[in-house]
C-alpha cells in the first residue's frame, strides 16, 4: 500500500508549528499532519496525500466535509455579517429546531464549546439545587473546566468516591466538590446518591461514556435514584445529540435527563454548543423568574453566532431526511463487523468497543465496562495501530472512529483493506505473549 509522500510545504509548516505552538500543536493530539481541505468522508494534507477521515473535526462533520447545503448556507449569512451579540433568526430557529428534536429540551442557551456548556450546565444544577457537589463517572469527558477534569480518565485511580484531578493548575478545592463514580456500575452510583444526596446539586455523565456504551438498566437506575431525591441529572450530548439518533441518546436509549449539553453537530463545523432542558431549571438563567439571588450569570461574546447556527440548522435538515440514521449505522456496522473479523485473525488480543456512529479497535480482551477495564487495553499497540493507518491513507483520533453521512462504499472497502494490511504490519513487529494466529 502506498506510504504518505511529504512535501517541502508540509514539513516546513509543521517545523512551524513547533517553533511556535507548544507541542507544535493546537492541543488536539495530531501535531504530524497539516491538513489542507476536507470533502466528504475525506481530507487532504498539504502534501497532497489524501485519508478516509474518521476524525471528523473531532465529530461535528457528521454529514461530511463541505457539504453543500451546509456551505450554502453558511455563506448566505457570511455576506450578511458574521456575529451580533444579539438574538438573530438563525439562532433562534436552532433552539425551535433542538426544542423539538430533544426529549428533555424545554429551553435552549447557547454558547460556543461544549466545555462551556457542560461548566455552566453544572452551574444551573446548583443554582437550581443550592447545593455544590457534582457526582460525574470516572473517564467521562465533560470538557476543559476545572470541575470537568477530576478523573477524566486518571492513570492510576484512587477510591471511589474521592477524584483525582487530570490536570496541573486546578485548585484542591475542586476536588472537594466533585464525587467519582465507576460508569456502569448500578449499585456503587446508587449507593454514591444515596448516601450524599443532601449535598448533591446533580449528577452529570455522557450516557454513552467514550467507547462504553450503557448496561441494560443503567440510566434507567440512574433516572430513578436522581428523581426520587429530585437530584438533576446531566445527559452530556455534546458527542451523541444528533448523532446516536435525531434526539440524541436520550432517544436511542429511552431514557429522559433534566439537562443535556449538545456541541459538535449542532454547530455544523463551526462553534456552537448549547444547554437545554427542563423549563425550572433553565429558569436560572432568566433573572426575571428567579430574581437576583437565583441568577446564573452567563454571557459569551460569539454565543449564538449566526454563521454556526445555520450551518447547524443545514445539518440537522440533512440528518432529519428519511433514512439517515440507518445509513449512519449501516456503514458503521459494516465497519464494525469487518474489524471484528480482521482482529479475529490476526490472534491479537484485541475487540472493537463502541456504537456504529462511534469505535474504536481496545488492544486487550475481556469485559469493557468502565474506564478501568478500557486501561488494560495496549495504549502503545493502539498508537503503532493508527500511525501504521496514518501512512495507509486513514485520518482517526487516538482512540475513536467517527463515522459519517459522507462515508461511500468506497471508503469502507479502502478503510477494511487498510487495515488488513496494518494488522498484518502489526502482527510482523509486535510479539504478544497471549497470541493464537489463525490461517488467514
Ligand atoms: C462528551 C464531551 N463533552 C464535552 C466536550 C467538550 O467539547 P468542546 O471540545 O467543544 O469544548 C467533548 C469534546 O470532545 C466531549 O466529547
């Protein structure tokens, strides 16, 4: 299979970006590849080598790089003007649009990044509940904030419920304020609520943590728990609104939270993120209903920006045509499947973990759960993985697949025979004690 070329461009860019950006990247983790320009299922790098693109702008591509519809409509607003901070139509017809399409959504508030809205999504709970503490599960992802980065996915954890902070430069205050809890396990959540619900303002997760989709009955057991000590529950939809379904995951898995953040999607590639919910609590952000003492203060310079929401506006009239989602999950079952099987036979110890629209290969076997089961998997196998897949025309984050509208039959086949031949690679370098090869 052909290896990536790199031009005199690409190699002086990235030199570049070391000099200049620390890690020479945007702190997205890809510092070795300059992209140029994306269509469809695909991107371009500044060499001119071309990848099957399941990074996808890290999700919001859902229907594909510069679709038209999507581009006509961003630049029917682009020659109007580029932002207000001022209610305009578009915006308003995204929160009509995210009213009807989401369980939970009563009523929406932009901002621009989904760290934004799960920080003040966090911040309406208490407001709301006039209590401090934020159950979340370790290895959930609820953006950058200070809150959010207590065990987001800690390398050595401690007990539960105590967090460990993710990252340097976060008060030891915080970590006082947040409770951990292992995703998926019924009983210790439950217990967890139970024992602190009198200090508890809500209790936030992403409903399909990362890779980990939820076991029967676990959100449901979480709904029940939160409701009875009228705790609110925080669905962060930032990856799965209008991506597991038009609603989200609180359609796909018949459970309704009070609040929800949504981000990626909705903004159709530009930023643009939102809190949406119960009609009381958002009340929090209407001083007019709560008054001076209840008032959360929230303001953001390119909230409700009216380029991003009718791009967002563009994309969900494209995911809303008939036939969709099963197209979505079609080609990320097929992808699913195929890997299955290239795994199976290459004897590596090693499982596809996740939904058709969101997977990833875990170099490990057994049980994937929770955060903890996910740290057994081979992180230096994964990395040689993706890299080997890089140089055979395959764009992915460290550890996700995005699967789009955009991508054809043509890039599943290019995606399985990539990934024959990286497994075959893989297998050649990389002696594992526990594996079994079988005939290919
Ligand atoms: C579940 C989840 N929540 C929140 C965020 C943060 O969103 P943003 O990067 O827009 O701040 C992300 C980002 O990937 C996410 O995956």
């Amino acid at each position: 299979m052909a290896t990536r070329i790199r031009s005199d461009i690409e190699l002086k860019l990235v030199e570049t970006a070391i000099d200049t950006l620390p890690g020479g990247e945007f702190g997205n983790g890809v510092p070795d590849i300059v992209v140029r320009e994306g269509h469809g299922g695909r991107v371009w790098d500044e060499s001119g080598n071309e990848y099957v693109d399941f990074l996808l702008g890290s999700g919001p591509m859902l229907v594909g790089h510069s679709h038209p519809q999507v581009l006509d409509a961003a630049q029917a607003q682009l020659v109007k003007g580029t932002t207000f901070f001022a209610n305009n139509r578009q915006g308003i017809e995204l929160a009509r649009e995210i009213v009807a399409a989401v369980p939970c959504a009563e009523k929406v508030r932009f901002v621009s990044t989904g760290t934004e809205a799960d920080a003040y999504a966090m911040r309406a709970a208490r407001a709301f509940r006039k209590r401090d503490k934020i159950l979340k599960f370790e290895g959930g992802y609820h953006g950058m904030s200070d809150y959010a980065l207590i065990s987001l996915a800690p390398k050595r954890p401690g007990n539960f419920p105590q967090g460990v902070p993710d990252s340097a430069g976060i008060p030891r205050s915080v970590q006082s304020e947040m409770l951990v809890a292992p995703f998926n396990d019924i009983e210790t959540a439950q217990a967890l609520i139970r024992e602190h619900h009198d200090d508890l303002a809500g209790v936030i997760l992403e409903p399909f943590q990362r890779l980990l989709p939820p076991v029967p009955g676990f959100l449901e057991a979480l709904r029940e728990t939160t409701s009875e000590y009228g705790i609110p529950l925080i669905f962060d939809e930032v990856v799965t609104g209008f991506r597991l379904a038009y609603g989200g995951a609180q359609e796909c898995f018949g459970v309704m939270p009070d609040l929800c953040t949504l981000g990626k999607v909705i903004g159709g590639g530009f930023p643009l993120a939102a809190i949406a919910g119960r009609a009381d609590i958002m009340a929090h952000f209407d001083r007019n209903l709560v008054g001076d003492e209840g008032f959360l203060t929230q303001i953001g310079t390119l909230s409700g920006n009216p380029i991003a929401a009718a791009a967002g506006l563009a994309t969900l009239e494209i995911l809303k045509r008939p036939g969709s989602y099963e197209r979505l999950f079609r080609t990320g079952q097929d992808l699913m499947d195929a890997l299955t099987e290239l795994l199976k036979r290459s004897g590596l110890p090693a499982q596809v973990v996740g939904m058709p629209p969101v997977f990833d290969v875990v170099f490990a076997s057994g049980t994937m759960k929770d955060h903890r089961d996910t740290l057994r998997g081979d992180a230096e196998m994964l990395k040689r993985f993706n890299s080997l897949l890089r140089e055979r025309g395959i764009l992915k984050g460290h550890s996700k697949y995005y699967v789009s509208l955009a991508h054809t039959p043509e890039d599943v086949r290019h995606t399985i025979d990539a990934w024959a031949s990286a497994l075959e690679e893989l297998s050649k370098t990389v002696e594992h004690k526990n594996r079994h090869p079988k005939p290919l």
